[in-house]
C-alpha cells in the first residue's frame, strides 16, 4: 500500500467517488424537507441570531463583537466535531466500498471532510453578512479566511484520517472521542472568551491546553484586526506537523489492517 | 497488450478476531443477561489463508471449491485487493473487477439512478463514462421506470438486479466472482447468466467461487479445491470435483441416512397404523357379532369370517414420499 500523500495525490486527482457520495448523503438527508438545504443554515444562524444578543446581554459585551465571536466559534467548532464523530465509524459505514477493493483510506477521510466543510460554508452564508455588519470587524479582514480556514482544513484532514483508524481499530476509542466532544463544547471558548485569561494565569494555561482553542483563535483573531496569540500560531504550526506526521505513520503501520478490523 | 495473470506464493492470511469468552451454561435467565452485557470480548487470531501458492495465466477458468468457511470468499477478496496478506507475495497484471457482494454499497435514500452513479464513482469509472453507463444499466435491470425513485422503496431482487447490471456494465481483464446469483426471478437470472458467460467468455481470466458444480463444470477449466485456507487440489475441474467429492462424501452419505430414517419412520407409521386398524375392525366385529346375536336370538346365525387388517393397512396413506 502507497503512502498517505501518495494516496492522498490520487483522492485528488479523481474526487468523483468521495465527492459524489458525501454530496448524497447530505442532499439525500433534506430532500423530503420543505425547506431542503436552507436547514443548513438553522444551527449556525439560530446560535448566532438567538444565544448571541442573549449572552451578550448577559455578560455584558459589545453585540457587535461578540456575534462574531460565538457565530464564528461556532461554526468552526462544528465543523470539527462534525468530521470527528463522522469520521470514528466512516470506515466501517463504508465496508462494502473498502471490500470490494477500493482501499484508498484518504478517500473516506475526505468524505467526512468534505461534508463538514459543506455544512460549513453553507452557515458562512449567514455568518458573512454578519462580517460585513458588524462594527467590530475592520473591512478587509474578512479576507483572512481565506488563509486561516485553509489551514484548519489541512488539520481536519489528519484528524479524520486518524480517527477513522483508530475508530476502525478500537469500538473504545470511538466511545472516548464521542464523550470528550460533548465536553469540548464546554471546555472550548465558543460562548466564553479565552484570551480574557492571561497566558500565565492557571486559568491562561489551561484554556490553551486546548488545542481546539488554538484553532479558533486563529481564525477569530485577525477577523478583529489583530495577529493571533504567537502561542496558538506555534501550537497550530506544531499540531499540523506532528499530526500530519502520525497520520503517515498510521497509514504506513496499519491501513493494510482496516479491511481485517472491519 | 499486456498479459493478464495472478501470481500468489507462499500467500498467507492470519486475522484478529473477537470471540466472547466460553460460559459455563448459566444458572438463570437473569445470570445470562449478565454475562452476555458484562463478558469482554478476547482478541483472537485465525489463520484463514495458509501458505497458499498458484499462478494463473491468460485465458484459464478458475473454480474455487471448497466448503463454506474453507477460504475461497476470503481468497477472493485478497486478489481484489481488499485484504492485505499477512505472508507471502500477490501479482496481478491486468484491471480486475471483483463481483463479490452485489447489492453493497448502495445510498438508500438516493434514487436509483444517483446510485448508479455513486457504484460506478467507486469502481474508478471516469464521470463522462459513468453518464453513457446510465441508460444501459437501467434497461438491463428492467428499472428505467422507476429510476427517480429512492433506493430502499426497491425490493431486494431489485436491488440485486442493479447491482449486477452496474458490477458486470464493464469489461475487464480479470473477474473475480463469488456464488451469489440466483435470486430474482427466472427471466432476470436467464439474462444475468447469459451476460456474465460474455463477460466470462470476454475476459482473460475468470476465478469463480461456487457450489454449483454444474455451473463449475461448464465455466471452468481448472479447479482448486480449498480446505482450512490450504489449496489441497489443482487441476483439471472434472478432476478437482472429483476429488472434493472424495473429500466430502457428505452427498452420498447423507442420502442413504436419510433413506434409512425415512423407511424406519414408514415402517413405524405402517405398524401403528395396522394395530390401530386391526383394533376397530375387532371392536366392529364385535360390536356387530353382539348385535346380530341380539337380534336373531332364536335362529342361530353363521359366524363371519375372521377380517384380515394386513391388507387395508397396507394401503392406509402412508406417505411413501421418495427417498431423495
């Protein structure tokens, strides 16, 4: 078996399979629906259009600021946990594809991306107009999501091709990953603010123990003008090297085991 | 043009598996419900392939026997590519299409035609192909009517229909088939084997797992016999089911075991039949010898002779169904 950028070449050159059928599946899931896609505007918009002026008033912040905040946390934080949870039982949903010889793993690890992603920028749809609105945003930085977004993508891709094996390896791990996003949502600055810590407060060191942290604030921060914390830039630098790296390494040692595992 | 064939030496497959641990049968229902929730899996190792060699050259048939669980599913499925061998080494020159699980892979709230194109995206089949592949699949499947309609409102002959059409719509140079045919009704199946002897009869080789022996023996050219994951026999086909016939006499034992106990229930049924038979004639008689001596009192009558039952119990519906 190829290596994971060898294989991940060749997902790329031919996108028919996992981009066709992750397509369905998301199409598929609304078509009876009257409102048919637009329900995938629902979760981001109602977060953003109903907690936001709530929990702003709440905890007293600047509206404009802090929709942007939320919508945005939100919206990224979904998109992460989508391909998690999609991607811990993508390879066995995908069994008859895998045993009938196509064993090309990256191609089930961009399914599960590709239909986060989707989700993703169908709730940018809202979430922009929410960009342009709001004071707190500077003209122009708008534009940088165009970089940070990208490099999320490039971390979700080893996130879901390790999960994937490891789901496929350990019923377990599956388990642990399900609990611990149910906890992420809480432990993750989406609704509260993490850089109100300071970095070498206890509070500080534990909001940036979270790597998930690391990946908002850097597409939230320049949204607001500002250059993200030059530690979250060195864990999210780290955290795409080193992931990337396991995930070569998992493709090597065990892919040639899924077929078997499944 | 390259020279299709398959090289396999010293190919061997060992695999995890999970068994539930053996449990003393239970005291109680509710000790049952216990164990089953609460025993842990242990990871256990089979080997399924064992040191398998052969190669296979342009132009020969290949029939897989062997009993079920002997190795020939998972044989399959190593030379399409699906199982990585654990030992041993695996060449194929050539494209090769595995028809292993028709039927699979299938989105069930798509439509029929969404799923055509989803199977050909997964076989490599190159979008402008798969549009051309539509009109052809459909009509062999006899679906074109109800092309726009959700896959799990199809029955699963009809599912199975579309997923031959689909799996056999391209030549390749190699065919890898498992025993699955069969279902649908006879004229489906008629064309499904009309269209997989062209296919057969249009690639360079075929492997082909099956209990069939006639369908073997019209295919096939060379037989391998598989036992506990281990080729035992390779030859000739005739040959190579004539030895699986040595192997496994279970046909010939198993009918005259059959023969046996169907004549010893008969034989059973036949003496409780005849005693039963033999009871009411007596009781009959009986009753009338009272009856007629009641009423002719005064002149004596003759006795009636003595009723055979052997007869009548011969003849009383004992199925005698063909020992078969």
């Amino acid at each position: 078996m190829s290596g994971l950028f060898n294989q991940l070449r060749q997902s790329l050159q031919k996108p028919e399979f996992w981009a066709y059928s992750s397509w369905l599946d998301i199409v598929t899931r609304y078509r009876r629906t009257r409102l048919g896609l637009l329900w995938l505007l629902a979760p981001v918009m109602v977060f953003t259009f109903v907690t936001g002026p709530l929990y702003a008033k709440l905890f007293g912040r600047d509206i404009a600021s802090y929709m942007v905040h939320l919508g945005m946390g939100y919206a990224i934080w979904r998109m992460l946990s989508m391909v998690i949870s999609d991607a811990i039982n993508s390879l066995r949903s995908n069994k008859p594809f895998i045993m009938d010889g196509n064993v090309r793993l990256t191609d089930y690890a961009l399914k599960s991306i590709a239909k986060a992603f989707f989700y993703f920028a169908f709730s940018m749809i809202g979430m922009i107009g929410v960009l342009i609105w709001s004071s707190a945003v500077p003209t122009g930085a708008i534009l940088t999501l165009l970089l940070t977004v990208p490099v999320i993508v490039l971390n979700l891709f080893w996130i879901a091709y390790c999960v994937a094996l490891l789901g496929a390896r350990s019923p377990d791990f599956g388990q642990v990953l399900q609990t611990l996003l149910m906890m992420g949502m809480l432990f993750t600055p989406i609704i509260w603010e993490g850089n109100r810590f300071a970095t070498d407060s206890t509070a500080g060191i534990i909001v940036r123990l979270n790597p998930a942290y690391h990946l908002l604030e850097i597409v939230r921060a320049p949204l607001y003008g500002h250059v993200p914390e030059s530690g979250s830039i060195a864990a999210v630098a780290t955290m795409t090297a080193v992931g990337w790296a396991v995930a070569a390494f998992l493709c090597r040692r065990y892919s040639r085991y899924v077929p078997i595992w499944i | 043009m390259t020279h299709a064939s398959i090289k396999v030496k010293n190919l061997s497959l060992v695999v995890p598996y999970y068994a539930q641990p053996e449990e003393a049968p239970s005291s109680s229902w509710f000790a049952t419900l216990f164990g089953a929730a609460t025993a842990v899996p242990r990871r256990r190792f089979a080997t399924l392939l064992d040191n398998v060699n052969f190669s296979i050259s342009e132009g020969e048939r290949v029939a897989l026997i062997g009993r079920n669980g002997a190795g020939k599913s998972t044989l399959l499925r190593t030379m399409a590519g699906a199982f990585q061998p654990s030992g041993g080494r695996i060449e194929i020159t050539g494209s090769r299409q595995a028809l292993l699980s028709v039927g699979l892979g299938f989105n069930k709230e798509a439509t029929v035609q969404e799923n055509i194109y989803l199977r050909a995206s997964a076989m490599n089949i190159p979008s402008s192909e798969i549009r051309e592949m539509v009109e052809p699949v459909l009509e062999f499947s006899e679906l074109g009517e109800i092309a726009n309609r959700r896959l799990l409102t199809l029955s699963s002959g009809q599912k199975m229909r579309l997923g031959f059409a689909i799996s056999t719509m391209i030549q390749h140079d190699i065919m890898l088939l498992d025993e699955w045919l069969g279902t649908g009704d006879a004229q489906f199946v008629r064309r499904a084997q009309e269209r997989l002897m062209d296919r057969v009869n249009g690639s360079k080789i075929v492997v082909l797992a099956s209990h069939k022996h006639s369908l073997l023996k019209s295919l096939c050219t060379r037989g391998m016999v598989l036992d506990g994951g281990r080729i035992v026999f390779d030859g000739d086909i005739s040959d190579a089911l004539a030895e699986y016939g040595r192997l496994y006499p279970v046909h010939e034992r198993a009918k005259a075991r059959r023969r046996k106990v169907v004549k010893a229930i008969e034989q059973k049924v036949k003496k409780k039949l005849a005693a039963k038979i033999r009871k009411q004639v007596v009781a009959e008689f009986n009753e009338q010898t009272t009856a007629s001596a009641v009423r002719s009192a005064k002149s004596k009558s003759k006795p009636k002779p003595k009723p055979k039952p052997e007869p009548a119990a011969a003849e009383g519906s004992v199925n005698k169904g063909e020992s078969r």
